[in-house]
C-alpha cells in the first residue's frame, strides 16, 4: 500500500514554505519488496557470520570471578558521560573528539530514520515527509547528516593525510572504505530533499541509501568498527574502578597464561579496540623509544582470540602475540587506560601477562629475581637491614606508635632506607609536629608489595600483605599517613584481596592539605614547577592538594603535559628495581620538561619520583632546578617564618 502524500502541514508555518521536502518512492512493488528481503537477509547473514564468531568467544571465555555490578550508580554515570555526551572523546581530544561525538550522535539520530527507510520499502513507512513530527524529525536527522558528513571527512583527512605516528605505519584501507560508505549514506540522505518524490531520482537515491547500509552492516564485525556495537557495554561492564587488577581464583591460577586464563571482560575489551592509538600517544615507554604499545597489546590479544580461541592451552606471551620484553616495559602510570575513549583497561591485561610468565616461571630477569630475594630475606626493596631503619628512627627521634597517638606514620622502603626519602619523612614530622598532632611509627614495617604486585608475583604480594595486615591490626592502627602514593594505593586497594585494613589510609600531600590554613603562608618569590605522580594523581585523583600546599610557599606553575596527562616518572611497575632502560630514559624525558619551565624549584610528591627526577635533572641540565618534596617546601616555610618572627622580635 503507498505511502498517502497528503498537503503540507508545516511545523514551522513561516519556513514551511521555503524548505526542500525529504522524497521517497511512492510505492513499491512486491517485487521490490522480495528483492530488498533478500538484500536484508544475505547482509544479516554475512553480519553474522563473523559477529556470531565473536560472541561465541564471549561466551566461552571464563567468567570474571570479582565482577558486580554494584555500584549501578556509577556505572550509569560513566555510560552517559563517556557513551551518550563523548565527554571522554572531546575532553581529551577536542576537534577530532567532536568529530568523532558528530558521527557517534549522528548514527544515534539515523536509528530511526534507518527503521522508517526499510519500513517504506514494505509501504509501513512511520515519518511522513509531511507531517508534524514526521518532518520535524526528517530535518533533524538532516542536521545531523550535514554535521556527520562534515566528521567523517575530517576523521578520513587525519587518518590518511595527517597521519599522527600513534596510528602507526600501516594503512587502514578498511577505514577508507568505512568512512566512504557513512558519507554516502549521508550525501544520499541529503541529497533526497532536492529530489522531485515519486520520481526516478528519488527511487534511486532510495535503493543507493538501502544498499549502502545493508553493505556497511556486514563490515562492522570485520572492522575496527565494531567497537559500535561493544563499546558501550565494555564502558558500563568496567571492573568499577581504575586499574583494579582481579584476584587469582584457586591454585590453578596463575594469570593469564593461555587462552583459558581470558575472562570474559578481558576479550570483550580486545574486541572493543577502535585503534585510535590515545594509549600509545601518552605512554611513557612507547614516547621513548621502547618496544611496548598499549594498542598493540591489546590487538595482540584480540588476534590471539581470533587464531587459537579461549580454550587454547597455547602461551598468549610466546613472541607471535605478545611478548615478554614489552609487557615488562610498562611503567603501570595508566596513562594509557585513563585516556581510552571506549574502556579498555589495560593494566589488568598486562599485569595478567606477567602474573602468567612470573608464576610459571617464563620470566628470568636477573634484577627481577634479585628483588624478589631481598625483599624475602629483608622485607624491604633496599635489602638493608631492619637495624638501619631502627638507626634512623632513633636520630630521627620519631615516637614509636603505641596506639595512643591519632596517626600511624608508615615510612615506606623509601622513608625508613633511602638518604633522601629519610630527609622527607624528617621534614613531614617536623610540619606534624607544628601542627600538635600526635603521630608514632610502628617497630616493624615490611614492604607494602608494590613493586611484586606490579611486576606479577601474586605469592611474595600476599606474604607480605598478610604480614602488614596482621601487624597494623596488632598494634591497633585507626589511621595511617605516608609519604608514598604507591603505599597508598596498596594498602587501600591490593590489600583487600587478602581482608584489607579497617585504618583510614591518607597521603602526606592530602594530610597537609587540610590542615593548611595552620601553616605559614610564606612566599619565597619562587616559582615551584610541579610533577604529577602518577600514583597520586590518576590513581587517586588528588591534583589540586599538592597544589594548595605548595601556593603557600611559592607561585606554582605546571609543565605541558600535567594532571591526568602527566608524564611518568620511570620507576613505576617495579621497573625502578630492573636495572638500565632501553632507549631514551623516561625520567630524562620528564626532566627536560620541567627544567624547560624555567621554574626555581620542582615540588614532588612521591619518594620514587624524587629518586628518578632528581638523577635526570642532574644528568640533562648544567644548573638544574632544586628539588623539593612537598613537605620539605613546607617545612622550608616553616623555618623561615619562625626566623621571622625571632628576627621582628629581636628588632
């Protein structure tokens, strides 16, 4: 039955007149109707063929033993946020964000101008040209065809043209031919408003429009493209929070060793990858000069799903895949997880990797083993004895913590061993001290398990959680303040999988910060260039604590790449035990950047960082910049505001 073409009833009667009418068949005949079922079943069928295969991966895959659901709060908010608004895809890129945003709400708002085009080739057609809502929504869609066509041929002049080094060296020839298929469909779409209805054009354009989808639809699931349909439930399925790296099940665990190991999520986000290379763009290894990508880590995996399957008892780190000289490049900043637009989460896929080479036994590093000897035998990464952590305390003269004091100060390897970190944990004491909160330091301490944990050896982690666990929950810990980002988050995080503590666990940094108003407010007249660690800063999200601090003592200024997009200092992931890098140093690098501010002073906030930029400055400048941690700034200030007072006193 046709379409009936009744008189214009216009939404905007002003306009009406003047506005071209969107034009389609105005009927079509049973033989079209068989042709164009045909059409639509060997599309379907070709669609899925290829997508069935990917489900059936999917399903196989084992589950993933920690996932809830809970919160769904948050999880609506990231959807929305990240999904419906692109807020991720514009913040982080904004021209080509937008870009992407247009095409994304474009295809949102062709949904259902789609379903009313296939609708009319059976005469069912649901938005007359015509009518109120009918053409109010044609001209919407409209709209959004111009902004999407405008999009697309910006994404396909940047793919092709620009060609940022993050894409890589090979020619997607299936982008171009992607690309190309979403600018028909929309110069089709468009081009019906200037078309005679009924006439031979219009039936044309109709059949090019059909065509095109029926033939984009079969690509999808051949294409990065398919992040379309999973990306949306890889960003409402996350793990819940940044880099939670999932508990080992059983002694049969030993992380992701074949394909039996792929969880669920794991292959669900191999499969989401849209190869838009943000996580190689800011990965500190990749930028200088190492063999690890984050894209290709996870291409890799996804080919690995492709040729052996989740049930394959082949290595998924063998060389052809993955290999073991990239997965332990990974300083584990999460520069790359926090900047992926359809959320993949690298850092469980690659702490996995070495979980599965360290607890098998494939991976043989000499300083990795070394490591892992001295914190068994002293239970500190420094392999000094606990006798120099009792020296120290005792010059110090740091109270032990009885358990009548508001705070447990937790050294850290870094606090308790390192010359430096000991001139930060005295300078930390000394603003404690001024601001008359009580505070002690346990007899004991072992390392959190950072650097194992990180590197993938799930047995000595657990051993010296326990330990710590058992010795704060002795002593009767409420409250714990450190000077280590990496102690924070381990402590607060990593431990849980073996019962956690019930103390409430604060950074230094964060300390300091709500107890700023009791500090002098002291400028020096310098500028203070600060570094993000990465730890604190997309670990944890304090950015602007460290920040409030250091505006007491100076003027504080940031280098180019800072807050989310701070550049890693080196040491993370262990990598600070595993002796020289390849290619340029990620501390050098860093280095530069800061030195380049033309700043006095560069505040710090974590021991390794300290420790990595402190070296680098040294090494790429003549006359580098002063190195502080934050509480040596504030202790600074301190000094100098009590010389103050006793010089005007004395006056």
């Amino acid at each position: 039955m046709a379409v009936p073409i009744h008189p214009p009833v216009p939404f905007v009667p002003v306009l009406a007149a003047a506005l071209p009418v969107y034009a389609e068949p105005a009927h079509f005949s049973a033989l079209s109707m068989a042709v164009l079922s045909v059409l639509i079943v060997a599309s379907a069928a070709l669609f899925w063929a290829r997508f069935g295969k990917v489900v059936t991966v999917l399903r196989a895959a084992k589950p993933d033993a920690d996932f809830s659901l809970h919160p769904i709060g948050k999880r609506v908010r990231d959807f929305v946020w990240e999904v419906l608004c692109q807020g991720k895809v514009i913040q982080e890129r904004p021209i080509p964000g937008l870009a992407h945003a247009f095409v994304f709400w474009g295809f949102l708002a062709f949904a259902l101008v789609s379903l009313n085009h296939f609708a009319s080739g059976y005469n069912l057609g649901f938005l007359s040209a015509h009518g109120v809502i009918g053409g109010f929504y044609l001209y919407f869609a409209a709209l959004f065809a111009l902004l999407v066509a405008v999009g697309i041929t910006w994404l396909f002049i940047r793919r092709f043209f620009l060609r940022p080094r993050y894409f890589g060296s090979k020619l997607s020839y299936e982008s171009g031919v992607i690309a190309g298929l979403i600018f028909l469909l929309m110069a089709t779409y468009l081009a019906a408003f200037f078309t005679p209805a009924g006439s031979t054009a219009a039936v044309a354009l109709w059949w090019v429009h059909a065509l095109t989808i029926l033939a984009f639809l079969p690509l999808i699931p051949h294409t990065k493209h398919l992040h379309l349909i999973l990306s949306p439930a890889t960003v409402f399925l996350s793990r819940g929070e940044f880099s939670r790296i999932p508990p080992l099940v059983g002694d049969e665990d030993f992380g992701l060793v074949t394909g039996k190991d792929v969880t669920k999520l794991a292959a669900l986000q191999a499969y989401s990858c849209v190869e838009c290379g943000r996580c190689t763009e800011h990965c500190p290894a990749n930028n200088t000069g190492k063999e690890l990508n984050p894209k290709q880590i996870v291409l890799g995996l996804r080919s690995y799903l492709n040729t052996q399957g989740p049930a394959s008892e082949e290595p998924i780190v063998d060389g052809k895949y993955e290999t073991l000289h990239s997965i332990f490049q990974c300083t584990t900043c999460g520069a790359c997880e926090y900047q992926c637009p359809v959320g993949i989460e690298h850092l469980p896929l690659i702490i996995g990797m070495r979980r599965g080479t360290v607890n098998t036994g494939v991976w043989e590093d000499d300083y990795g083993a070394k490591l892992f000897h001295t914190l068994e035998r002293n239970g500190n990464t420094l392999g000094m004895s606990a006798s120099e952590r009792d020296k120290f305390i005792q010059h110090a003269e740091l109270p032990i913590f009885d358990g009548t004091q508001e705070y447990c100060l937790w050294l850290g390897c870094m606090g308790a061993y390192d010359p430096k970190g000991r001139e930060i944990i005295t300078s930390f004491a000394q603003v404690m001290r001024h601001l008359g909160t009580t505070f002690g330091v346990l007899k004991k301490e072992r390392c959190t398990g950072d650097p194992v944990r990180r590197l993938g050896n799930d047995l000595l982690f657990q051993t010296l959680a326990e330990q710590n666990i058992e010795n704060l929950a002795q002593n009767k810990v409420k409250k714990i303040v450190t000077i280590c980002p990496h102690c924070v988050r381990t402590m607060a995080k990593d431990w849980q999988e073996f019962g956690g503590v019930t103390a409430e666990i604060e950074h230094h940094s964060e300390f300091m910060a709500r107890h700023q108003n009791a500090l002098p407010k002291a400028d020096s007249g310098k500028t203070i260039v600060y570094h993000d660690p990465c730890y604190l800063g997309r670990y944890r999200g304090s950015y602007d604590q460290p920040r409030e601090v250091l505006a007491r003592s100076g003027t504080v200024i940031d280098p180019p790449r800072s807050h989310e997009r701070s550049f890693c200092c080196g040491a993370g992931g262990g990598l600070v035990f595993l002796g020289e890098e390849q290619g340029d140093r990620v501390s050098h690098n860093r280095a530069k950047e800061l030195t380049a501010t033309g700043a006095q002073i560069v505040g710090a906030a974590c021991p390794f960082c300290n420790t990595m930029v402190r070296d680098a400055l040294a090494a790429t400048s003549d006359a580098p910049p002063e190195l502080l941690d934050i509480a040596q700034i504030a202790a600074r200030s301190l000094q100098n505001s009590s010389n103050a007072q006793e010089s005007s006193a004395s006056s």
